[in-house]
C-alpha cells in the first residue's frame, strides 16, 4: 500500500527477493528439522511424545 513518507524511488531502486520452499515432502521435512537441536527435542518431561508431536507438525507443514 502506498505511504506519502516512504519515498518511491526507494522502491523502485530497491532488489525484490522472495524465498521458494523447498520441492518434495522429504525436502521440506528437511527443513523444518534443520532448526531444531538435540536439545530441543530431548528438553521435555515427555521426550517420545514432544519428538511425535513435532514430527506431525512438520509433516502437516510439509503438506500443506
């Protein structure tokens, strides 16, 4: 949305980039498991359950 106190040229000037996501369920799945640490997945009271619960987030994400 245009602003009168954001110069237009600055836009015009400006590099546009943009980020795909990754092809392929294993891919995106990758990539969701890139942020996490061992630490992560292991720093619950419930470890199996938390390592489940991400795993279906992740899969969800990946579909969808």
């Amino acid at each position: 949305m245009p602003a009168p106190y954001f110069p237009v040229s600055t836009l015009q000037n400006g590099v546009k980039m943009t980020t795909e996501p990754p092809r392929g369920l294993k891919a995106n799945l990758k990539r969701s498991y890139t942020d996490l640490t061992q630490k992560t997945l292991e720093d619950c009271k419930k470890p199996e359950i938390w390592r489940k619960l991400i795993f279906g987030l992740a899969f969800f994400h990946a579909i969808i």
